[in-house]
C-alpha cells in the first residue's frame, strides 16, 4: 500500500508539471484531490489493516495531499504570472476597432482660431449673457428711437418686457455690440479686447442667413487710434486664420454705433472671386462691418470723446467658416446633421 502512494504522488507531481494553463489546472486538482481521487480510493480500503498500518497509511496519504496542494499553489502562482492578456494566438487580418473621439465644431474651431490671432495681438476676450436689453442693444449704441432694428420684425423681445423701456426691456442680444459699453463701463480706457458669442435674429433664413448664428467683435479704445492701424489689424487677423494673405476690399457703410462706419469684404474663396451664391454672384463677401466708435457711445460708456477713440470690427463667424471649407449653405453648420458635422474631424 505505501507503494501504491509512492505511485500516486510521483504520478501525480508529474501531471501537475505538465499544466500549462489555469483550467487544466482545475482539472487536475479534482483528480488528485477530489473525493473520487485514487489517494481517497487508498484510504477507503483500509478497513481490513491494523490500527498503527491505518495510522501510517493515513499519514503518509495526508503528506502526499499537502504535497499535491503546495506544488499546485507553486504552479498557478508561475502561470499567472506568465499569463498574457491576450486570450490565444493573436489574428492579425482581423479588422481593428474604431476608437470614437469627439471633435470641435467648425465654428468653435474658428472662434478658437481668432481667439489665438487677438489675443497674439494683445487682445482679451471677453463674453457676456445672450439675454440683453433695449438699453444696451440699443439705447447705448445711438440707435434712433424709431430704428426699423428695434421692430418685433429683426428682434426678438421676450414676453412679459413688452410695455417696458430701457434696461426693463428684454431682448435676445440682436448683435454683440452692446457688450462693448458693457465691457468699457467695467474697465475703462485704455482697452483692446474681443467678445464672441451667439445673435439672434427674427428674419428669413437663406443661404447666407440664420435666426441665429455667431458674431465676433473686436473692439480697440485708446487715445490715438488711426484708421490705417484698423486696417493693418484686419489683413493681421485674416492672414492669421487663412494661413496666407486675403485680398480685402472696404466700403463706406453706415451703422448708427460708428462715424464712419465700414463694411469690410473679402474676396470669396468659395468661387475664387469668380461669382456664386454665397457671394451673391460679385466675387466679394461682407464679412466685417466696422468702423471709427462713435462720440454718443464712448460718451455711453463714460468716455471723453474728445480724449478718446477706437476701432469696431464686427467678424461674421459663420462666414469666414464658410470661405474657409468653401461651404455654401450657412444652415448646413446649424443643422446637426452629422453626416456633415462628422467631416470636419
Ligand atoms: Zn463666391
């Protein structure tokens, strides 16, 4: 009988040197320890044996299981730390998983974009609630009385400030304009800063038109501000974002915060200055309405206009994006639709 253990326990130690991985590892220690297990078969026949040969027998039978149990822990410690992460042989022809990342929108890519041209130039930015009021959307900015701008037809008034005036009346910001005296009433002069953010507008929506959409003001106030240091800034900024020069064109325009006041084209380099509908078929597009503040707003932000001057450019957002893909539908970039969003990554 001790030879048969003797037996088993070589039998065993070798099975357990064979193992190469966890599972099989299971498998043999039932074999060699579970209740159906040859050293349990041993001790089972014991019965006819004296009680010292049952004594010795039983040692010796519980020796083996410890030595049995010892060497598997010994093993299963080297197979897990030899184990790989990977679960069999590896397949390389199988196709890889598509990692999903986000990505900016094209339009905050571009505001991200000016962001770094102004404040490269000195510039802070600044931002303010999309909710204002007739004061600073209007009232400041030496906008008439009767401006057709203030009408329910361009701006949108929220319910309930209707019969009001002044600060009382409420509006969604109908341009960023009105964050200029904001701002100026804040900090003073001398200043030089932006502030971008979202207008609304209750109009019809084209190819170049949104009832909502994406404005960015820059605003220069200081003592002696020529209107060639405008210009020089302006060819600045869109050399900056374009990455090369743009040819640029100024008009005299007319907006009742600037005297004088500019628009600002830039050739389209959706047709190439060839004509399309972006452009309206003329080869330019509006992208800047700026132009010298005028006296009545810096006297609204509490400025000397007679020791002060400065320098609006207003920057259509939308607009530069659409020059910068050659996109020719301004809707398109509002639309969620991802099967257009998902190509600007
Ligand atoms: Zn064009």
């Amino acid at each position: 009988m001790e030879n048969k253990l003797e037996k088993i326990k070589e039998k065993g130690l070798q099975k357990i040197e064979k193992v190469s991985i966890l599972s099989e590892l299971d498998e043999v220690r039932k074999e060699l320890l579970g209740k159906k297990s040859e050293i349990s078969d041993v001790l089972k026949s014991m019965s006819n044996l004296s009680i010292d040969d049952k004594k010795k027998i039983g040692m010796l039978a519980t020796d083996i299981k410890n030595i049995f149990s010892n060497k598997m822990t010994e093993k299963e410690e080297q197979l897990i730390s030899s184990m790989s992460v990977l679960e069999g042989p590896i397949d390389f022809t199988v196709p890889g998983k598509k990692v999903n990342g986000g990505a900016l929108h094209p339009i905050t890519q571009m505001k991200y974009d000016l962001d770094d041209a102004f404040l490269s130039l000195g510039f802070e930015v600044y931002s303010e609630d999309d909710i204002s009021s007739e004061k600073y959307a209007f009232d400041n900015l030496n906008f008439a009385k009767n401006h057709p701008a203030r009408q329910s037809m361009d701006t949108y008034w929220l319910e309930g400030t209707e019969d009001k005036e002044g600060s009382e009346r409420l509006c969604l910001r109908p341009h960023l304009t009105g964050g200029s005296v904001r701002y100026l009433l804040e900090h003073g002069a001398p200043a030089r800063f932006v502030y971008p953010g979202r207008v609304y507008r209750n109009e019809t929506t084209d190819a170049r038109h949104e009832r909502a959409f994406f404005q960015y003001e820059a605003l220069i106030v200081d003592k002696d501000i020529s209107f060639s240091s405008g210009m020089v800034m302006i060819q600045t900024i869109l050399e900056k974002v374009f990455g090369r020069k743009i040819n640029v064109r100024m008009r005299e325009g007319f907006f009742p915060f600037t005297e004088p006041g500019y628009e600002i084209d830039m050739e389209c380099l959706v047709c190439g200055g060839k004509g399309c509908k972006v452009c309206n078929h003329n080869g330019w597009i509006e992208v800047m309405p700026g132009g010298v503040i005028h006296p009545n707003v810096l006297k609204a932000a509490g400025l000397d206009s007679n020791e002060w001057t400065g320098f609006y450019i207003n920057i259509g957002l939308d607009r530069l994006v659409m020059m910068r893909y050659g996109v020719d539908d301004v809707r398109l970039f509002h639309s969620s639709d991802l099967r257009f969003i998902m190509q600007f990554k």
